[in-house]
C-alpha cells in the first residue's frame, strides 16, 4: 500500500509561500475528499500548523490518520460542506 503526498508545506521556508500551501491542501481535500500533505519541522510550518490545524473542523475538514487512507475498501463521501474519508458506513 501507498498514498502520495498532494502538497508539500514547505518546499519555501517563507510564511505567505507556507500558508498558500496550506490553504491548497484544503483546496485539494475539498476536491478530492482528502489531502496527504508533508512538511519539516520549521519554526514556520510548527507555527502555522498549531494555528490552523484546530480551526480546519469548523472549516468542514476532518483530520484522519493516514492509514485510514490505504486500509481495505477506503472510499470517499463528499457532503455539500465537508470532504472526509471512509471505510465503513456512516463513519462521517
């Protein structure tokens, strides 16, 4: 099994280029139903990372565990407000 990563945080170590990112992940999993995003541990991408990931909830976007992106039967379920995935009936 394997899953390949859609955005890559911080390929720039600069804020804006950072948060751009970010908000193209959320673009991505909106789309798709999901995003795997990657990044190091910089100041910058720790800071935006502890600022954003507790809103993306309110924003319709559920954090998952990457496995749950290569276990058995994964299908996605898009609602008109939130991208999640599932491997199991109502699970979102």
């Amino acid at each position: 099994p394997a899953v390949r990563r859609d955005v890559f945080l911080d390929h720039s170590i600069d804020s804006k280029d950072i948060a751009s990112e970010f908000e193209r992940a959320v673009a991505i999993a909106r789309h798709q139903g999901y995003a795997v995003l990657i990044a190091h541990p910089h100041d910058l991408s720790l800071s935006l990372l502890e600022a954003e990931l507790p809103l993306l909830e309110a924003r319709g976007i559920s954090q998952i565990p990457l496995t749950r992106l290569i276990g058995p039967k994964v299908s996605i379920a898009r609602t008109t407000d939130q991208a999640c995935i599932q491997s199991a009936p109502a699970v979102c």
